[in-house]
C-alpha cells in the first residue's frame, strides 16, 4: 500500500449515488485491521461483461477508472456492504453511466476501455484509516484489470491512463506498480481529483509532473475550487491548469456550460477565469454560477471536485489527442 498511505483525505463521487440496490451471493474478506467485511464475487476480466469498450481502431488507448459512484446499501439479510457488486445490474448501470459519459466527452477518437471494479462505496471515505483498509479490494481489481488489459487487448499500443477521485488513487498505485516496458508506451497519467504529495513524488520516481501541454510520460494533476478555504485537503505537489497548460498563475479564460446534470439547450454559458495559484497549488475558478455541484455527505460549497471532468472536457480532449501525437513524433526520431 505505499501510494495509499500517503493520502490523507477523501475522494469523492462523479456525478450520481446509488442510494440503495439488492445483493447477490457475498463472502467475507479479512481486512489488514481485522475488519471484517462482506464482499462479492471478484469480477472475472475475461468475461466481456466486466469491461465498458468503445474499440475505434485506434492506434492508441484510454484506460479510464471511474469515480466512486456508490453509497452504502443493504444486503439481503439486511447489513451493509460497503463495496459495488459488479455482477449487479442496478449497481452496473450506475457504473456504467460515468464510463460512457467519460468517453462521450474525451476520448475522440481514441478506443476506450474501463473496467468494472469492486469500488469503495462514498461512506468509506470518512477517514483515512477506513479508506486504507477498503481500498485493498478495488485496488486488487484494477491491478488485475489493467494486467488483462495489457496482456490481452493492447496489443503493444501507446495509451492513457486516466483516474478520477477513487480511480485517481488506483491510477496511481498502477503507475507505482508499473514495469519499464508497460510504462515506455505510456502517453500520459491525467490523475484528476487528488492530492499528489512531495511524499508520493519521492517513493515513485516514474511521477514525473506535466509542465506544458506537450511533454509525455508525465502526470497531470489539478483541483479545482472556489478559493484555498474550499479545499478538502492538505496541499498537493502538482497541478497545472488545464485550460493554458501551464504551470505558472497566467489566468486562463473557459467559456462552457457549468453542469452537466442540465440539458446544455437550457444553459447559459459561464465564462469562467481559472487561475493556478501557486501558494496554495490549486486551481481558482472564477464566474461559476451552478449549484447542483457538492457531493453528498462529504462535499463543500465553493469545492468544485465533481466537476473536474466536466469543465475542461473539451481541454481535456483535445489534450489528450495532442499528447498522442506528439508521443508518436518522439518515437519516430
């Protein structure tokens, strides 16, 4: 657990929570501080219906790893788990919805693949030590789904690995996990959402933070809120700002719909300023006008962590692309 252990604060939902779903056959799992928990069957990555793809035949890859996406629910004997059941239709779907969001919104043309995992549910990311303990069992999952996917359906090309919250930290235990050659083909790591401490960046020399829109092989990290009071967290290392690219304080203007749960025909446009500040190394949006944006239990006003995706979708994108290309030039050479 050398990446978890230095995170010391919660990550949090994309877009929607399931509130409440049924439960199929569970066991239970020792945890390292002796909690014992009921979890269900591991997903088996070889069966299709574990993965969300969008194959476009592409030369290159985005291996995206959702968000927490669900709360606390009961079984059928009436207790809570506290992890998704990706066997479950009800908790799939949820699941799903972020996957197919996310690559309506970033991936081009590029193909897509996201694995359905045993993700931590919103409750267990009410102190760290829960969090520590619960996310043995995602990060089992997504190690085995990224091992799948690179033996299996890479086939030796470039990719992307993306992480948002949750994702983002299993994002960055595969990064921690990773083998020079798996790590040669990596275009870029955009862990969205989290803190990336000094500690993280001295116990994986592979984290090498982006400094422009062009350089490859990095991490891009950022989080966005109101002023330094909205943050959730202890400072982070690295951030750069996503509309600019850069990693100075020049202000950048964004011009977009704020929220995505609304029809974008019954949006007016913000213009927003985005600005890294350099003190407190998160970014300050500026003209912002939604309020359907605060995460349940654990969200704050003026923290804009649910939207991290959604308002630089498009800077995202097109970023992305430009990453590749440049990627494909530099090994040409």
């Amino acid at each position: 657990m050398k990446i978890i252990k230095y995170l010391f604060t919660a990550v949090f939902a994309f877009l929607g929570i399931v509130e409440a779903a049924s439960c199929s056959v569970c066991d239970t799992h020792c945890m390292p501080d002796t909690i014992r928990e009921r979890l269900h069957l591991p997903p088996n990555y070889t069966d299709s219906s574990q993965w969300y793809k969008t194959d476009r035949r592409a030369d290159a890859d985005i291996f995206y790893i959702i968000s927490t996406e669900i709360a606390d629910y009961k079984l059928a004997d009436g207790s809570n788990c506290h992890y998704a059941d990706t066997y479950s239709e009800q908790i799939r779907t949820a699941l799903q919805g972020e996957m197919e969001g996310v690559d309506n919104l970033i991936s081009g043309q590029m193909n897509f693949y996201s694995p359905f995992y045993r993700q931590c549910t919103l409750q267990s990311f009410v102190n760290d030590s829960l969090m520590a303990a619960r996310m043995v069992v995602p990060i089992s999952d997504v190690r085995r789904a990224f091992e799948y996917y690179i033996k299996n359906e890479n086939n030796g090309r470039p990719f992307v690995l993306v992480g948002f919250s949750q994702g983002a930290i299993l994002a960055l235990q595969l990064l921690s996990d990773m083998t020079t050659d798996v790590s040669s083909r990596m275009v870029a790591a955009y862990l969205i959402g989290i803190p990336v401490t000094e500690e993280i960046l001295a116990a994986n020399p592979l984290l090498c933070p982006a400094k422009s829109a062009s350089d490859t092989g990095v991490i891009v990290c950022y989080n966005s809120v109101r002023d330094a009071s909205c943050s959730l967290w202890d400072r982070s290392a690295v951030c750069i700002n996503p509309v600019n690219w850069s990693v100075n304080d020049t202000p950048a203007t964004l011009i977009t719909e704020p929220s995505p749960l609304i029809p974008s025909s019954e949006q007016k446009k913000d213009t927003l300023t985005i600005t890294l500040d350099k003190e407190s190394n998160l970014l300050f949006v500026d003209g912002y006008t939604a309020t359907d944006y605060i995460i349940p239990i654990i969200g704050k006003e003026g923290n804009y962590h649910s939207r991290e995706i959604w308002l630089y979708r498009d800077c995202l994108r097109e970023n992305i692309q430009h990453r590749t290309k440049q990627f494909f030039r530099t090994r040409k050479q």
